[in-house]
C-alpha cells in the first residue's frame, strides 16, 4: 500500500459497518463489566447499585475502553477489522488527554441526533465532528 493509500480517508459506509460491530463488542464487553460484578456482589449480598452508579459505571468502562484502545495503537477491534486507524492531526498516536476529548466530543457528536456523522458529509476532509474537535483523523491503515 502506498503512503498516500494509508493516509486516505475511509468511506462513510466503511465507517458506519465499524460502528456497528463495535456495538456488537461493546456488548460483551459492558456484558463482562456489569454482570460479573453484580453476580459476584449477588452472591454474597442482596445488592443493587442506584441507576446514577451504573450510568456512572457505563460512561467510565467506555471511556477506559477506548481511551486505551486509541492511545494503544490507533485501533479497537472493529477498527482493525475494518482497517480504520485514528490519529492525530499530524498523523501521529492520540495522547491520553487527546483520546478522551475525542471521546467526550463523541458522545455529544453522535447524541445530538447524529449530527456529528453527517457531518461527514459535508466536511471538507470527510472526518466526524468528534475528530474535527479534537483535532484528530481516521485513516485507512
């Protein structure tokens, strides 16, 4: 592949069969986060956390996930799967603050009824909003 094949921008398509299977994984592991604490706490108590907890509990396991996930490599699974890298703008590995500006931007970014992916559409480099703001890019790797 050649340096500017790997510098490209993946398609929307592409990016949203990503999004997708990462939904997939995210369910197993949210499913690992959530009930293997609560079957460990169950079995020794009659014990359940108040719903702010667990929405606490859900945005932090994310946040860890892909905090990780990009500072390690650019990549998620599905992100390797789909051959999709996030980068800083100058096309080098996020920092750790940097992946979780990307990831806060996100949840607002796709919140908001999405608008953030269409943005897509009419962003002059083809980035999500979350990228745009946190000055990072994904490229095809």
């Amino acid at each position: 592949m050649s340096a500017s094949a790997t510098n490209a921008t993946p398609g929307i398509v592409r990016r949203l069969a990503a999004m997708l299977y990462e939904l997939l994984l995210l369910a197993a592991v949210l499913a690992v986060a959530f009930f293997l604490p609560h079957i460990l706490l169950g079995a020794f108590a009659n014990m359940q956390a108040p719903p702010m907890v667990t929405k606490i509990h859900f945005f932090i396991v994310l946040l860890v996930y892909f905090s990780w996930f990009w500072t390690n490599g650019g990549q998620t699974l599905a992100m390797k799967t789909w051959k999709i890298k996030v980068v800083d703008i100058n096309g080098g590995p996020l920092r750790p603050a940097q992946a979780v500006f990307r990831y806060l931007a996100a949840w607002f970014s796709i919140g908001l009824c999405g608008i953030g992916i269409f943005w897509a559409l009419v962003d002059r480099d083809r980035q999500f909003l979350h990228d745009r703001i946190a000055d990072t890019r994904l490229i095809l790797t």
